[in-house]
C-alpha cells in the first residue's frame, strides 16, 4: 500500500457524513457494511475494535486543494482536509493489508 496516495485520494474531496460510498473504490478489499452505513472488517477471531472515520464535519462536498510541502501535507486554507481521521484509516488500511 502506498500511504501517501492512499491518505491524497481519501481527502482528495470533502466528504459529507451519508456520502461515505464515494470512497469505496479506495478501501482494502472485504470490507462489509452494517445495518447504519458503518464499514468493517472482521480479521481473526477477537473482541478488539479498531475504529476511524471517513466523513467530514461539513455539509458540502468541495474539492480539497492540496499543497505538499516535503512531508507536510496541507491545504491552501480555503478548504477542509479531513485528516485526522483519514490519516487513521491510512494507518488501519496498513494493518489490514
């Protein structure tokens, strides 16, 4: 898995909670859907959960202007990056493959 692509296509769109599905394409392969819209994967047998989001706190999707600075990946300031948790689910992603 390339971190860095996988993390520039994740955020690559604001995402709205409800609109999570226009991220399909980009997770690992088995994943199912539970009875509210939750992606999960059930890996082994154990009672452990490891947990992050896809969506955006906002009400609109809005391309998101990257700027890349070394290892620094940023916005211009005129949109959101929705990091924090993408970044997790980069990280999650990485242990499921």
């Amino acid at each position: 898995m390339n971190f860095k692509e996988t993390f520039l296509k994740l955020t690559d769109y604001t995402i709205p909670f409800g609109h999570e599905q226009e991220l399909e394409p980009y997770l690992p392969k088995g994943w199912k859907k539970d009875s509210i819209g939750n992606y999960y994967y059930e890996i082994g047998n154990s009672e452990t959960l490891f947990t992050s989001h896809l969506d955006v706190a906002t009400d609109k999707r809005q391309k998101v202007n990257h700027i890349i600075d070394g290892n620094i990946i940023k916005t211009d300031g005129k949109t959101i990056l929705g990091g924090d948790n993408k970044a997790g689910c980069c990280v999650l992603f990485y242990l499921i493959e």
